[in-house]
C-alpha cells in the first residue's frame, strides 16, 4: 500500500490494482496485519526479551479486533478473494482457529504465545563430543574448522580426532594429506557397502598407517558371511557366469563327443537385454537319450527347456490347427505338461549340482557374498537436530526425528509408516532443516488433489513462519498455469505444495524428454534384435514392435508440438527435492520382462508413473540420488514386484551397480516362478498361468531395500490410538442364498466342462455373483424378499444399537461396501436399502450421508468436517472413495465391512480411518460380516493369506530366507464347488482329481518312454555297437595295406589301368580324366589298382560329380576335379587319412557305449513319483467313499446324477450329488486383522 492505492508486486514489478473504496479499506488493514505478523515472527526468531513481544502480540490484538468488527473474519471468502493472490494469505489465515461450522473457535496460539523455536547460536562448548553435536545440527555433518572455533582453538584438530577417535572416521578416499577434508560420523561410515570401504582401507592403511583403525572398525563391521545352505541360486540368476551354465550343461546332459570337442552348443548371456541364448539347440539330435528323453521330450529337447528356464519362462508347446483357413497356435496340454516335468527335473538338477564341487561352491558363495550380502543400513538418530523455527508446543516423537534424520543425511529415502504414524509432519521438518542446513534450495510437496490446503495448514501449525506457495485447480487452468509456474521458479518458498493431478502438468523439458524415450527405443532395438536371431517368439516380436512405435509416435509428437517456448519446464522451476505424499498413486510403472503373462505384472504404462519416473531421473542426476521422498501407509498392496518398483524410483544407481536395473535380473535373483495348467476364468479351454510363487534371498533384498525404505510399523510405534475390538458377525443363509450358492455350482460344472459360450458364463461372473449373494439375495433378483436374518439387517441393527447408546457423545460411524453403490436410477442397491431401514427406525435424515453424494472437493471437505463434529453420524462408502485420506476419525466408534476388499492393504485403509490418532475414543469396534456357505469365508481366508506374506516383508525383525507370493482375482473351479458344498472336503477331493489325472499321464508317458529304451537296448544299440566294432577292424586292415604301399616323395610310385602301369604322375592323372569319358553309364566301374587299394570310378549322380572309389575291405570315394595332378594328390590323401578315420570311428563307438548305458540308468529308474500317486490315489479312494456314504446318508436330498467313467466297477459317486448333500460344520470363519492392529502380531 503506497500513499492510500493498493498495488500487486510479482518479482520486481508494482501493478496498480483498481479496487472498491471498501475493498481498498480490507486490502489496507490485511497488509497492516501481514506487516505486524511478520514483525513477531522477526522478534521470536531472533529471541527478543518477553516483554517486547508482548508489547507486539498486543499492538496485533488490537488490530485484529478492529478489523474483524469491521470486515469479517479473516478466513470470510470476500476477505480470501480479494488476498489469495499475496504469498502471505495462508499465514494471515492460521491467526485463525476456525469449528466445523467455520465460525471463529479461538485465536491462534501466535496472540498469546511464543509459537518459533529461536534460532539460538552456540558459540562456544567444553568438549569435542558437544562440538561433534553441534556441527551436526548446524551443518548436518563433521566440520573440523567450525568444531575447532566452538572450542576455542581455531585450526587445532588434535583433540578433536583423538577424544573422538571411533566415533568419527576419516574417508580413506578424501585427501589424505588435507587434515579437513572426508570425515564422516561412524554411524556414517560404518553403514553402506562396508566390504568396499574396508578394501579401500585396507589400501589406504598400508601407506598411511592412521587408516588402521578405520579397518579394525570397519572388519568388526563386515556382515556374517552367508553359508551356502543358505543362499538360493536359480537358474538363469544374471549375476551367474555363463561359463557355469555350460559347465552343468555338459556335465548334466553329456552331449555326444564330437559336440562337446567342438563346443558346438554353446550358453551366452546378453546382459543388455538380460537375455540368455543356447547356439545351435538342435545340434544332439534326435536320438540323443540325454536331451530327448531324460531331461527333454521329443517336442522339446533339454537345451530347449534349458533355455526357457534360464529365461525365467515356462516352457510351452503349441500345436498348429487350421481354423477356416486360418492358422492358429493352441496349446498341447499334456506334452507342456510333460516338458513342463521336464524342466522341474533340469531344475532340481541344478539345485543338486551347484553346490557340489567345492571349488565352485567357494567361488559362487563369495561372489553372492560380494555382491548382495554387502550392505550394512544405516541406523539413523535425530536426537541432535535442533528445528529452529518449530512452534515449540509440538515436539516430533523418536522415529519422526529419526526419519527426518534419514531425509537429512541418507539418499532418497521411502517413509513407509503406517496409516497415522505423522508423516506429514516429518516431510515438513525434512524439507525446512534440508533448507536451513543449505543443502536444498526449493522442496516441491506433491499430495493428493483434495489435500492441498489441509497440508498447508498442517504445515504452518508447525512451522507458523513458514513461506509456502499452495496450488489450487484454478492456478492450472490454461491461463493462469504460465504465470503459477514462474512464481514457483522466481519466488523463494521454503516448500511449494500442489496436487497429485498438477504435478503431471509440469513437464520435463522436450530434450530430456526425446532423451529418455531414445534410451527406451534402443533397449527395445536390442531385445528386438535378439528375439529375432534366436527366431523368437513371434508374440516376443510383436509386443516389441507394437511398443516400439508407440514410442516412435510419442517422440514424434514431441518433436512435431508446435515447441510452445512459454511452458515452464520442470527442471526451470529449480526445485531440487520432491516429497511426494501417498506414493502409492504410482505404481504402475512400466518394466520390460521376457516372461510370459506372469500375474501381477504390469506391462501397461500409466503416462502419471512415467512422467514421475523421469523426474526422479533428473533428481538422482543433479543431487547424487538425495533429491526424492516418498510416503505411503501401503508400499506394497498386492504382490512383489510393487517392491521393484519402488527401488526403480528411489535405488536406480544401487539396481545398475547391481546389475539388477532389468526387471527379469531381479527376478532371477530373488524369485522364482511357477506355472499351473489350469481352466481358464473364462472358461474356454486350457491356459497356462505364471506367477511368483516364491521369494528367495529375502534378508538380501531387504538390507537393499532397506537402505531407502524407513520402515515403522504398530508393534515399533506403541501411537496412541485407540484399542480395536474385532468382531465377525456370522449369518446363517436363507433357503433362497443356499438354492443360488447351489446353482452356482451346477453353473461352474458347465463351464468347466465347456458346454456354455464364455461370453455367456465364465469363472469371474459365477465368482462375482458369488459375492452378490453373499451380501443380499435381492442382489440376483430385487423381486425376491428381503431375508430379516441377512448380514443386512445383522449391520442394520448393530448400526441403531450403537446409535442410540451413543446419543449424548454424537459419536459415529462408518459402513463400508464396494458392492451394489447408489446409480441414483431407482435401481436396488444395498445403500439405500440401509439409509431406508435407518430412517424408518428415527435416525434423522441429515445424520446419514453417502460419500457418493460429495462430488467435489469443497463438498467432500464439508461432509468430513460435519462427520467430525457428529452433525453426520452414519457416513456410507467404498474404499477407493472413503479409503486413503478421509481424516474423520475424530468421534468415530464402529467401522463395518459389509464385503471384504480383494486386497489386503484395502482394509488396511479402511481399518486407518478409525484406529489412528485424534480419535477421541478409548475403546473402538470393527465389525466383519459373514454370511455361511457363501463365498465370504474363503475371501477372508485368501485375505488373510496375502496379509501373511506383506507382514513378512513390511516387518522391523530380520525376514525368513524365504516366502510366498499371492495375487488372485478369480476363484478355481474347485474352490467354487468346495464353497457351495461348505464341506471342504469336496475342494480336496477336486484337487486330488486333477493331480492323480495329471500323475497317470506322467505315469504313461514314463512307460512309454521306458518301453521305447528297452527296445533299443535290446535291439538297436547290440546292433549299431557290432557294426561300429566291425567298421573299426576292417578300417585297421585298410591302413595295414596302405602302410604296406608308401608314396614315394621323388619318383611316382605308379598306377595300374585297364592292365597298364603308369609310372608318371601326369600320365597316371590324364589317363584317369580319360576314363571318365569312356564311361557308359553311372554304375560302378573296376580300372585296376593303386598302392594296394582296387581302383573304380562312378558318377554320382546326387552330388553331380565323377568319383574315384579305393576299395579294400571298405570303400573310400574320392571326388574327381579336372586337374590330372590334383586328382593323384587327393587319392593320396584319402588313403593317407586311416589314423583320423580310425579316432572317429572309436569316439562313435565310445559315443554309443555312452548312450547305452544312459538308457541303461534311464530303464532302471522306478517312475519318481509312484509314491505319491499311490498316497494320493488311496486318499482320493476314502474320499469317494467318505462323501458316497454321506450322500446316502442324505439320500432324501435328490440331486441329478451323473455317469463317470471309472477305472474299477465299483460305482463312484458324482460330484454334483455330492454337492446335493450339505455338512453341517461350515469353515470356523477368522476376523481378518491387519498389520496395523494393535497388538501387531500379523496374523
């Protein structure tokens, strides 16, 4: 305000603003109050005597009362419109305390308190260990000069690097000679790679002895050497050597001999496409025992399935059908399966090999040791950092300052707390040291759209002097997103804060852009290039190419925008760290895999993760990988490779040093997958289905993981929250629910059995109305009544019970379900049909609401404020509305989960809404619903099984070496049948029929096989060995004759023709040409002799060519050129070859003793798993008979029989009749618990 007119400053430039005389008089007295605001803040900062700032919190007062009497509140929107625009707007606005009602509760604490930690400068310290404190908190590491000055004797280090000998180091990789430089903290220093620190070290330490205690510490801190029972190699691990594959190639295969002199099959590994390759697969043969019929079949040869396991892929075998003169690929069920036996075999082999000779045990388990087993974390401590500029009536708790702490002096850091565990907090204060500290310049907070404001005012509460810029939609409406950007590039804000949504709007810079998309065209080149040479898959191929020109026509766009050189570019905006709020938004993001369909791998690309993958890029680049933060409740929702992820984003350089940047080398290392023919959901036909079954090497994979992951969960945290009590409320199901839960099975039958179109029926549609009729009959059909014993009315009924007790409090409730959501189109659905029965029971209409029903921000953050103040006591919603970020935990009481979530990090969220802090209550209550024999139970269990496996990775203790992965949508065949019955015997039974089915196959394939090596032992190999021996004694007696009959090297030795001898070479040669022309026909013709050998001539009419034939006790054609010396010569040769003719033929011989006695071991082999078939043969037995009594127990049930062919006369019993019966004992159902229950015991 200049002279009574009001004007906007923007950088350096003063516009005149045309306002009202009433508007002018608001604008005036707001920048009155922003002056005396600043002026306080000024005061506390600096530490001024009490009665100075007293003396200014009045003349505030004063002025804060004058102008509300007049004008409103600050926080009024005519007040907002005409101040949002200045910087300071928010500051004016926390001067507020606002209710529910937005009606003024209280001045805030700034009228009356001292709300800033002063900054108070130390200046001097007793002792060394003070200094080293101090130094940390102000300069966030070791500084020798400055410790020096706090003690009074500037430039003497001497004390300070011996009273602090082993608790700072000096990096051996500084300046040695520099007495300032590289030293580091030892919880620093001894944390990392400690085994590359200790062989610098120890370099370091043979010319400057001062190193030696840098070792002692550093070899007290090597981590125990892994054994190598303990460690789990799998095939096609990249980190193996090539050249160990080939070895247990050969000695596991034992290829015939000419193959192995040869190294004609040979294993390379390409590591830029993470690629393994077997030249020449097909070179053993057809006949070779090894590769056809012990460890490969004859659509398949061992270096086959060798090859696809090195992969990490399943081996598949396709026939081809013609369909209306169309080719098309189907799989062979039984000979995959058999080739899929096949690789178990390669499989256990390797796992039986790798570890038995000793020398190559030594050399593996020291190189996993080297390379995995490496890493010390860091345990971070933030008891020293001071947060200058803190309201000091908010003190963080231990992990909150020990995380910051990671922020401060870790690399990019992943805050993976639980729900309520105050990360917002810890992002604040990360963000407002790092800039103190001088070691970031601009921190951008990216957080959920409908959070911007309350992080603001979060932010403010703790640090009331922060200068925060805070988006909303309307800065990033096309006109204003120019100029929104250059006031985060030109302003100096200690944080900018903006939207998920926005964050997208920024772009990166076109070049880095094309640069990125380059990179990913080139790897994509390579994989193409090499799918192709090892003719690949066409699939391989062609996914390749369709994502390659996607790529193209993305870069072409780029390149083609009409270069819009207004935008402001991400890296212009000069922010160097990003703190990124519920990071779980992305991630999905893209990884190139040769595996084929592996569930839970996403190969789709969401443009939201790869714009975020390329910003991180950048971060790592300019801060050395310190620039990212994430923060997320559920860094892993659903499976494993959500984990890969998250180290793409945060850990890129550790992948790369690693070798594991490629999503297939990681998997190698620390996974293996397993492949089930199964039906198809859809129902049509057969497929075989990959997923990750196992995690291996897992305290590896967490030390790497945990270097960037900060990860807290209930039972280390003791929050103050309140004590959950978990009750499941089981429901007996309605005649009607057990005749639709009937009739679902009679619909499984038929799919699986591929009588139906799948577009009519298929396993997910049965496995969706499934979960209908569990939640409300009327879901199927809203004609049929409403069952009063339904877990509808059994939720109804608690609601009202706990309604009414809870009267005086006006606590409240949630009720969560994903099914059946109000379409407002006068449909059945379960929302209304509660809020209907709520009504009629006196609950008053604006005490209940749906989420649904608050569109937009505005709207969702009014209903949550009315929720917390128990205006709205009932609140309706599913979890991807009412999930991650609904704060209205202040009076609520009960949460009930009508269904259950597919995943478990769903009811994670759902269970945070209630059992975080700021509930008021002591005592809180989670009511799961259950409805017998439908699919209800078995969701939970499957649940509850997922949960296991996050419990084992989200977990403070030191994880198994081992566990297993789950991700499922669809139930089983089996499963549904089991379900409908509620007898559970009925799934086993399923189960054992299709593994006793699968087991006979193999069974009949191993005779087979067995029977065809018998008939050659008996036959084929006396034979071939005979001829072999005979071949051998004549090739002896030839080479005899041919010693006996030398060449002379002067004179020609001569040649009989037709009775004539020739003793001149040429002449010999010409009359030999001659002959060739006085040849009637192409039948064999008798010269005469040379050296021993009868001499003929022939044309051989295949190879187009006239052929000289010696003949003794073998014959021995030679080709015939037109040169009358050069055909002497080359007869010469031939009969001078008998000692290379003779090896051969002794290796053939050996080659066949070899395969004879492989076929030898293969004949004597019982079938492997003949115990197993026979255990599960004899239980499936019982089982029939256990479930034919049953059914005729129940004989009055009648249900419709079915014929099956069976293997004994005895007549078994149909699995729909079966089904007819119904066991009284449904599965004892258990409340699903999360990990964040309190007793944090992950069940």
């Amino acid at each position: 305000v200049v002279d009574g007119e009001v004007y906007y400053r923007e950088n350096s430039i003063m516009t005149q603003v045309e306002l009202s005389d009433n508007a002018k008089a608001r604008v005036t007295g707001m920048v009155e109050l922003r002056q005396i605001v600043n002026q306080l803040i000024q005061e506390q900062l600096d530490d001024y005597p009490d009665e100075d700032i007293k003396a200014t919190q009045a003349k505030l007062n004063t002025a804060y009362d004058v102008f509300t009497a007049k004008y409103g509140l600050l926080n009024d929107r005519k007040n907002g419109r005409l101040f949002e625009d200045d910087s300071s707007y928010y500051l004016l606005c926390s001067l507020e305390n606002l209710d529910e009602n937005k009606q003024l509760k209280s001045k805030a604490d700034m009228f009356t308190k001292r709300t800033i930690r002063p900054e108070r400068t130390v200046t001097s310290v007793d002792t060394p260990s003070e200094a080293l404190a101090v130094s940390i908190g102000e300069h966030g590491r070791v500084d020798l000069p400055y410790m020096a000055e706090l003690l009074g004797s500037p430039g003497d280090y001497e004390r300070i690097t011996t009273e602090l000998q082993g608790v700072i180091f000096k990096d051996p990789s500084a300046d040695a000679d520099d007495p300032e430089a590289g030293w580091q903290t030892a919880d620093e220093y001894l944390s990392g790679n400690v085994r590359n620190k200790l062989r610098m070290a120890q370099l370091a330490a043979e010319s400057h002895p001062e190193f030696k205690i840098n070792v002692e510490a550093l070899t007290k801190a090597q981590p125990k050497d892994l054994e190598a029972s303990e460690i789990d190699i799998r095939l096609g691990a990249t980190w193996l050597n090539p050249a160990i594959v080939q070895q247990f190639m050969m000695e596991t295969f034992q290829p015939p001999y000419r193959i192995r002199y040869n190294n004609l099959i040979q294993v390379r590994y390409s590591p830029f496409t993470s690629e393994w390759r077997i030249g020449n697969k097909s070179a053993a043969g057809m006949y070779d025992i090894m590769s056809t019929e012990t460890y490969g079949t004859h659509r398949a040869n061992a270096y086959k399935i060798l090859e696809d396991t090195l992969n990490l892929r399943d081996c598949r075998i396709y026939d081809t059908i013609e369909e209306d003169g169309k080719e098309r690929r189907v799989l062979n069920q039984k000979e995959t399966m058999l080739a899929q036996q096949k690789q178990q075999a390669i499989k256990d082999a390797f796992a039986g090999w790798v570890w038995k000779d000793p020398q190559r045990r030594a050399l593996l388990v020291k190189k996993y040791n080297e390379l995995f087993n490496s890493t010390r974390p860091r345990e971070y401590d933030g008891s020293h950092i001071h947060f200058v500029g803190m309201n000091p009536e908010i003190n963080l708790r231990e992990h909150q300052r020990n995380a910051v702490a990671h922020v401060l002096y870790g690399y990019n850091t992943l805050l993976a707390h639980e729900v309520g565990a105050g990360k917002s907090f810890e992002m604040a204060a990360s963000a407002m040291e790092l800039k103190r500290l001088g070691l970031c310049q601009k921190s951008l907070f990216v957080v959920p759209n409908h959070l911007t404001e309350q992080w603001a005012s979060e932010f403010l509460r703790l640090y009331p002097h922060a200068k925060l810029l805070v988006t909303s939609k309307k800065d990033f409406e096309p006109g204003n997103r120019k100029k929104f950007c250059a006031r985060i590039a030109t302003g100096d804000y200690d944080a900018v804060i903006i939207g998920h949504s926005q964050f997208e709007k920024i772009p990166l810079s076109a070049e880095r852009q094309e640069r990125l998309i380059q990179e990913q065209m080139d790897e994509i080149e390579e994989v193409i290039e090499e799918a192709k040479a090892q003719v690949g898959e066409h699939f391989t191929v062609k996914q390749l190419e369709k994502l390659r020109k996607s790529l193209k026509q993305k870069l072409k766009k780029l390149q083609g925008a009409d270069r819009k050189d207004d935008v402001v570019t991400f890296e212009q905006l000069g922010v160097d760290r990003l703190f990124v709020d519920e990071s779980q938004n992305y991630k999905n993001l893209f990884l190139y895999t040769k595996m084929r369909n592996v569930a839970g791998l996403s190969t789709s690309e969401a443009q939201k993760s790869s714009d975020m993958f390329g910003k991180c890029r950048y971060l790592d680049e300019i801060t050395g990988g310190r620039g990212v933060i994430f923060a997320t409740g559920t860094p892993i929702s659903n499976s494993m490779t959500e984990m890969y992820t998250l180290m793409r984003y945060l850990q890129y350089n550790t992948l790369q040093q690693k070798g594991l940047t490629h999503f297939d080398a990681w998997a190698s290392t620390f996974g293996e997958t397993t492949t089930a023919i199964e039906l198809a959901p859809e129902g049509t036909g057969y497929r075989a289905r990959t997923r990750f079954a196992k995690f291996f090497n897992l305290p590896e994979l967490m030390a790497m993981f945990k270097e960037a992951a900060d990860i807290k969960t209930s039972d280390q945290l003791h929050l103050p929250v309140p004590d959950a009590k978990f009750e499941t409320v089981v429901v007996k199901p309605s005649e009607i629910q057990q005749d639709m839960v009937q009739a679902l099975s009679e619909r499984a039958a038929e799919v699986h059995s591929g009588s139906v179109d799948p577009s009519v029926d298929n396993m997910l549609k049965i496995t969706s109305d499934g979960r209908k009729i569990g939640l409300d009959q009327r879901l199927m059909n809203s004609a049929l009544p409403d069952d009063p014993n339904s877990k509808l009315n059994a939720c109804v009924n608690n609601v009202l019970r706990i309604w009414n007790d809870t009267k005086e409090q006006k606590l409240t409730q949630l009720i969560f379900c994903d099914m059946s959501t109000p379409k407002g189109d006068g449909s059945f659905n379960v929302y209304d049909d509660i809020r209907t029965k709520l009504l009629n029971a006196g609950v008053p209409e604006q005490e209940i609401e749906f989420i649904h029903n608050a569109d937009t921000e505005n709207k969702k953050a009014e209903l949550f404020s009315k929720v917390r103040s128990g205006q709205v006591r009932v609140l309706l919603g599913s979890t991807a509305k009412m999930g991650a970020g609904t704060n209205v935990q202040t009076l609520l009481v009960a949460v009930h989960h009508l269904d259950v979530g597919w995943r478990p990090s769903d009811m994670t969220q759902r269970n945070g809404r209630i059992i975080r802090q700021g509930n008021q209550n002591k005592q809180v209550y989670v009511y799961n619903y259950v409805t017998e024999s439908t699919f209800d139970a078995y969701l939970y269990q499957t649940l509850e099984n997922k949960q296991k496996f996050i419990s084992q990775i989200m977990t403070s203790k030191s994880p198994m070496r081992s566990c297993d992965d789950i991700d499922e949508q669809a139930l089983s065949y089996a499963e549904i049948k089991a379900l409908c019955a509620g007898d559970p015997r009925i799934r086993e039974k399923m189960d054992l029929d299709v593994q006793v089915a699968k087991l006979k196959v193999l069974r009949g394939d191993f005779q087979n096989q067995k029977y065809r090596l018998e008939d050659k032992l008996l036959k084929t190999f006396p034979e071939e060995i005979q001829k072999q021996k005979t071949r051998i004694a004549a090739l002896q007696q030839d080479s005899q004759i041919a010693a006996a009959h030398p060449q002379d090297k002067e004179n020609f030795c001569g040649m009989t023709i037709k009775g004539m001898v020739y003793d001149d070479k040429k002449a010999a040669g010409e009359r030999l040409l001659l002959a060739r022309q006085e040849m009637s026909n192409a039948d064999m013709m008798l010269l005469g002799t040379y050296r021993g050998f009868e001499l003929n001539i022939r044309f051989d009419s295949f190879k187009n060519e006239h052929q000289a034939v010696l003949r003794a006790e073998l014959s021995y054609p030679v080709s015939l050129g037109d040169d009358a010396r050069g055909n002497i010569t080359r007869l010469d040769n031939a009969i001078d070859n008998f000692a290379d003719r003779i090896a051969d033929a002794e290796n053939a011989l050996q080659n066949l003793e070899q395969q004879k006695q492989a076929a030898e071991v293969e004949v004597a082999k019982p079938f492997a798993q003949e115990e197993e078939l026979a255990e599960k043969s004899a239980r499936l037995a019982e089982l029939n008979a256990l479930l034919n009594i049953d059914r005729d127990r129940s004989s009055s049930q009648d249900a419709p029989e079915e014929t099956e062919e069976t293997e004994t006369p005895a007549t078994r019993p149909s699995v729909l009749a079966a089904l007819g019966e119904k066991t009284n004992q449904p599965e004892p159902v258990k409340p699903f618990r999360s990990y964040y229950d309190k007793d944090g015991d992950a069940r």
